[in-house]
C-alpha cells in the first residue's frame, strides 16, 4: 500500500489566500438559527454509517455477523454489507483452514475468524459439521442474523451488494458498482466484445439495473461508483457517467494514499464537465471497502466513512439524504456544525486535543481552473463567502492528526470533505 506523505509547510499555519473574500466567526455561530433560516429542519441529526465492506460471502475474511458487530460495538448506526455478486442468502457453507493458515485463499475461513465468530455469538449460534474430513461453517443469511442488531433510532443494517463488472475484452476497466437497500441481487452487466467505451457502458448499466429495481419495488436504492482510479477509469471516463451522481474519493484499497490527490482531481474535472453541460453534480463518498475484520489497521476498517444529516434512522431517510447531498465524508475529522447558504459555506470542527485542522476551499470560479483552492483557514472554524463569480464551491479539511502503519510510519492524516454546491442555484431557488 503506497502512503501519503505530508509535509511540514503544508500543515503549518500560513496566511489566507490572497485576493479571497471570507472571514471567521469571533463568536459562537447560531449553526440552529441559521439552518431553520435555510429551511433545514433543526430536529435532523447527523448518523455515521458505511455503506461499502465485505464478509466471507465472498472475499472478507470475517462472519458476516462479526463484520457487522465491528461496527456496530464502534459508534456506527447504519451500515450495508456489499460482497461481490451475492447477496446474504440461500445455503453457503465456508471451510476452516488449518490454524497455520492465518490468511487462507478465498473460500475458507482460518481458525482465528471462528474463534471469534464463537467467542462473540456463542457455540450454540455456530453451525458446524465435518464432511469428507473437511471441517466446515454454515454462513448464516441476511434474514437470519440482520434481527440481532438493528435497534430503532441506534443501528440500521440494510442490504447491498457490490455489482462487480467482468473485465471487457482487451481492456483493462475493472468496474465495480456499490448498490445499497436493494431486495434483489443484481447481476453484473458483462459488455460484449466491441462495445463502445465498455467501462462507461458497464457503469451506467449498472446505474440503471438499480434504479430499475428500485422502482419496480418500490424502495429506496443507492448507487455509486467504486473506486474509479483502482478500476482504472479516468476523468474522461467517469465524465460520461451520467447515470451515477456519486463517487468514492476515499477508499480502502485506493484513498488516503498517494493516489487521493489524482482521486480529487477527477472529482473536480467531472463538476466542472457537469456543469458545463447542465448535469446534476458528482458527490463525493467516503468508505472503508474493508475485507478485513481481524485486525486493525490504517487502512481497513474505520479507515472512511459517511455522515448523514436525516430526521430519522431509516432506510428511506439515509438513502434519500445520501442522494441529495446532505453529507459529508471523512476518514477520521468530525464536523460540529455545516451550513451551505447563498452567501456562503460554513463549517465548525469538532476538536481533539493537540490536534490543528486546515480547511481548504476548492472549487471554480467562471473561466477559472477547476478544483482551484480559493481560500485557506486554520483552525477550528470557517467561513467561506461567496464572491458571486463560484461554480462550484466545496470544503476540504485536513487535520495533524496521523493514522500510522504497523510499521510505525504515517500513513495518512484525517480528513473531511464536504459536498460541493453551486451558490447561484440556491440564489436562483433552484
């Protein structure tokens, strides 16, 4: 796993931008009064959830009733399990390698995994049995286990998968598509040979596959797209992904690292491209993409994750939150307040201590370089006001504190982003 690295000058405190227009508050900012001014309602609160990890239903290494207890034990209130292709369902039983085999191939689960399968859920909730000399475990459906931990208005477990594209012919896309609250499994759509831009072809047909069962059934789906630079699709690719109005800029397998600023750049062609043809903008999504549950580790569980502005812990609520942008993402930085207005965009941290925070506001102003940093604040709060010439305007944040590896070096520092918007829309009422 390649690191990002940090250095000194960047994290230390220097002046604002020149030339930008904003200021901080000297006071307590009325976060309450200004949302209601805003038409927020004031009872929403903000619920940390993750909607993208695996279990042993295809190619975690955890129970899936342990996968979800990780989070659950850690503060989570909403989470979805998306393994590859499947769904939790229908008879699947796993086999236990041998207790040498700390990391067994894709199929088995080692000792140390039903050891703590049993040591949390007890033996008499663990199904086993010996076949052919083979010593094996049942892995319960969705059905089964999901009664055990949702708990109104504290944890929310909802169904997903990740649609996981065969590679095109002679290409070397690897599209994967997270779909969140669905009822059905849904097969990955499989370009045939010859298809025109088959990454982008899979990728909207997938968008379309979901929001075909959403509305045949009714319900409340999610959709995004996973990882775009591991699955090898660049900004001019995801441009022409129109039917997905959401990305992951933070992920286990390919955020937080040296590739996050490439991540980012993409983001900001893609809001530009938007834009400029009238499309609703791309919003950024944060995950962990966690395989593993075993052991902890800087990138793995809890290395990113979503919080949610909703009136309730519901399904319908999350998604619905999810999807028009009342979010933001973080692998570790947490917001005490977040105010978008016509004039501006307003963020409070919610501090630790001994750590500093910086927050950068990216974005475009007309005939402008896109994903332009066009104002700097250190500190714990922000105010960006709007000049009146911003396309889009977004908050980054990054804070001194690191997440470090196993051998003891840094690894990344937390980070929050919020969702970008467009301040002449709101102007406009739109």
């Amino acid at each position: 796993m390649t690191q990002l690295t940090m250095n000194s000058q960047r994290m230390a405190p220097r002046p604002l931008v020149r030339g930008a227009v904003f200021a901080i508050a000297a006071a307590v900012l009325m976060w309450t009064a200004a949302a209601r001014a805003a038409g927020q309602d004031a009872t929403e609160h903000w619920y940390k959830g993750n909607i993208h990890c695996h279990s042993l239903y295809s190619d975690g290494n955890s129970f899936p009733e342990c996968v979800v207890e990780w989070y659950k034990s850690r503060g989570y209130n909403f989470l979805a399990l998306t393994d590859h292709n499947v769904f939790q369902e229908g008879q699947r039983w796993v086999e236990i390698a041998p207790p040498t085999e700390t990391k067994p191939k894709h199929g088995f689960a080692s000792q140390e995994a039903l050891d703590r399968y049993k040591a949390l859920f007890g033996t008499q909730w663990v199904d086993e049995e010996t076949s052919g000399g083979k010593r094996l475990a049942r892995l319960k459906t969705y059905a089964e286990f999901s009664p055990r931990f949702e708990t109104p208005g504290s944890f929310l477990l909802m169904p997903g998968e990740e649609i996981t594209c065969p590679t095109p012919q002679n290409t070397d896309y690897r599209v994967h598509v997270v779909a969140t609250n669905i009822v059905d499994p849904i097969e990955a759509p499989a370009a045939a040979a010859g298809q025109t831009d088959p990454g982008v072809w899979q990728a909207n047909s997938a968008a379309k596959l979901v929001a075909s069962q959403s509305k045949a059934a009714g319900v409340e789906m999610h959709a995004h797209l996973n990882h775009p630079g591991w699955s090898h699709l660049t900004a001019a690719d995801v441009c022409r992904i129109d039917g997905l109005n959401q990305m992951e800029i933070n992920n286990d397998d390919s955020g937080s690292s040296v590739s996050l600023p490439a991540t980012e750049a993409t983001w900001d062609t893609v809001l530009a491209d938007r834009i400029a043809r009238g499309k609703p903008l791309m919003l950024g999504v944060a995950v962990d993409d966690a395989h593993n549950h075993l052991t902890d580790s800087a990138f793995g569980a809890g290395h990113g994750w979503l919080m949610v502005r909703a009136a309730s812990l519901t399904a319908e609520n999350i998604i619905r939150a999810i999807d028009r942008g009342d979010f933001y993402a973080t692998t570790g930085v947490e917001l005490a307040g977040l105010r978008t207005g016509r004039a501006e965009l307003a963020l409070r941290i919610r501090p630790e201590a001994g750590v500093t925070y910086r927050t950068e506001f990216v974005g475009q102003r007309k005939g402008g370089q896109t994903g332009q940093v066009l104002a700097i604040v250190d500190g714990t709060d922000a105010i960006y006001q709007v000049i009146g010439n911003e396309l889009y305007v977004r908050a980054r944040v990054t804070s001194s504190k690191a997440r470090m590896t196993s051998r003891g070096t840094i690894a990344y520092y937390e980070m929050a982003w919020t969702q970008p918007y467009q301040p002449a829309k709101i102007e406009e009422g739109k």
